[in-house]
C-alpha cells in the first residue's frame, strides 16, 4: 500500500521556521523524484519545490529561493521541506508528490507528472 504522509506544518508567525516532512512507505523511495506543492483557499495548486530522483538536483518556485530547502533521506524514505523567513503568502496546505521516473536527474515541476500524493498539512503564517 502506497502512503505518503506529511507532517510538520503549524501556526507560526511571519518570519519563524517550519520544516515538513514526508514519511513515504510503499514504493521504491530511491527510484522517486519527490516534489511539494501547495494550494491556498481560493487558489489553485502550485508548485513549491521539486527535487530528482538521484544526484540531489532540486528546483523551486521564484518565491521561495534562499528561503526553503527541499531535501531527501533514501534511508528514512523521507522527504523534508525546510522552510525559513516565512510570510504571510506561504500559508496553505502543504502536499508532497511523488512518482517514478525515467528522467533520473531532472526535477519534476508540474503536477501532472506526479502519480502519488499525501493528503497534505496545513502551513499557517501569522503576522
């Protein structure tokens, strides 16, 4: 059975940390280019971060450069989101993604490339 399951999210005000998780059973995590998207009430998904399936290539959206960090564990099958100075447009439920891939070292950027997801966690930024 496939699961994907994120934590970590929360309230916190403008400026603090949060770093989500996402603990994957079910599938081969080494073989899986992983993503986090993320829809706010009222607005359609979007794209967070991504990173490849090997060589750590990651990609994220304009907004949140130098400020989340996308990373990998292969031995845990976790996937994190380090997500630091936050503001008030960062709040919204937080999904992972996942899929297998032939593009090994490339990350995935849209959603329709991905097979699998979690059923997300919220992310709240206060000011």
């Amino acid at each position: 059975q496939v699961q994907l399951v994120e934590s970590g999210g929360g309230l916190v005000q403008a400026g603090g940390s949060l770093r989500l998780s996402c603990a994957t059973s079910g599938l081969p995590f080494n073989r899986l280019a992983m993503g986090w998207f993320r829809q706010a009430p009222g607005k359609e998904r979007e794209f967070v971060a991504a990173i490849a399936v090997i060589g750590d290539s990651t990609y994220y959206r304009d907004s949140v450069k130098g400020r989340f960090d996308i990373s990998r564990d292969n031995a845990k099958t976790t996937l994190y989101l380090q997500m630091i100075s936050l503001k008030l447009e960062d709040t919204g439920a937080y999904f992972c993604a996942a899929t297998t891939t032939w593009e090994v070292a490339r990350p995935l950027l849209d959603a329709e490339q991905y097979n699998y997801w979690g059923q997300g966690t919220q992310v709240t930024v206060s000011s």
